[in-house]
C-alpha cells in the first residue's frame, strides 16, 4: 500500500523535507517527499505497515521549527519506489 499524505502548517522553510528524508530512511521507508505551490508538503511513502506508521506520526509532529496543523492521508497502489528522495 502506499501511503499519500498532504502536510498543513508552517511546513515549508523549516527543514521538513530534510527530517522526513533522514526519518524515512531510518525506518526503511521509499517515496519521496516536495513542497507544493500552496505551501503545503506532499509525500508519498510505502514500506512495513507499522514503520509506515511510525513515519505518518513523525510527520504530524514535523522538526521543532514546524507547525502541522492537519494531514491528510490517502491509499494508492504500490509503486517500484526504490529510495525515499527529495523532490523540487
């Protein structure tokens, strides 16, 4: 399953997408991670489904100088991810 969240709140500008990159790895997540014009982050994420938890619970918190305010969560079918990057 893969798991597509959009991230709200002071999530851009703050290092998000660098934490999430280091926490996805740790928990041998593949996806990737990218601001949206709107200012909020989108992230695609597959992998165990109890790291995968693990995983959307950090992005609801997000590093200390971010502030989430909602995240909303969608299932798709699996893609061949191989890595978790960083998109522009």
């Amino acid at each position: 399953m893969r798991f597509c969240l959009t991230i709200r709140g002071r999530v851009q500008g703050v290092f998000f997408r660098k934490y999430v990159k280091e926490i996805a790895e740790e928990f041998g997540i593949r996806g990737f991670v990218q601001n949206l014009p709107d200012g909020s982050v989108y992230c695609e994420a597959q992998g165990e489904k109890n790291q995968v938890e693990l995983f959307m619970d950090y992005c609801g918190e997000g590093p200390p100088m971010a502030k989430v305010t909602s995240v909303e969560v969608e299932t798709k079918d699996p893609l061949a991810f191989t890595v978790f990057e960083i998109r522009k």
